[in-house]
C-alpha cells in the first residue's frame, strides 16, 4: 500500500468509526451526508490510487493555506 492509499484508507476508518460510535446521536440528514462523504472519500482514493499507479514519479503534491495541488 502507498502512502495515498494509507492516507484514504485512514480517512476512511475514521468516517467509518465516527459512524458506528456516533450513529445514535445522529440526525437523519447527518448520517445521510456522512454515508455521502464516505462514498466520495472511496471514489476519491480509487481515483488517485489510479493516477499515482499510472504515473507515479511524475506527480508532485504542494500544499498551501489548506489547498492541495497535485502536478506532473
């Protein structure tokens, strides 16, 4: 596993906890966005695992203020 997969796959654990420690205090809608923000987190991960494994050595990743910015 490379590190963005590491990176998601923690994102996703933590989603995924924060569902089954919190599920009962959660509003309808909460629990509605957070399945929605889980599902963008695996599509996300698939989506950069993919292009890092195309083309690993030509991404260059550069944060700033918040703001990611992935480059070749």
């Amino acid at each position: 596993m490379n590190d963005i997969e590491f990176a998601f796959s923690q994102i996703h654990f933590f989603l995924d906890a924060l569902q089954t420690n919190n599920g009962h205090v959660l509003s309808e809608s909460d629990a509605d966005r957070l399945t929605e923000a889980r599902e963008l987190v695996g599509r996300a991960g698939q989506l950069c695992a993919g292009e890092w494994n195309r083309a690993a050595g030509r991404k260059y990743i550069n944060v700033q203020g918040g703001q990611v910015k992935v480059t070749e």
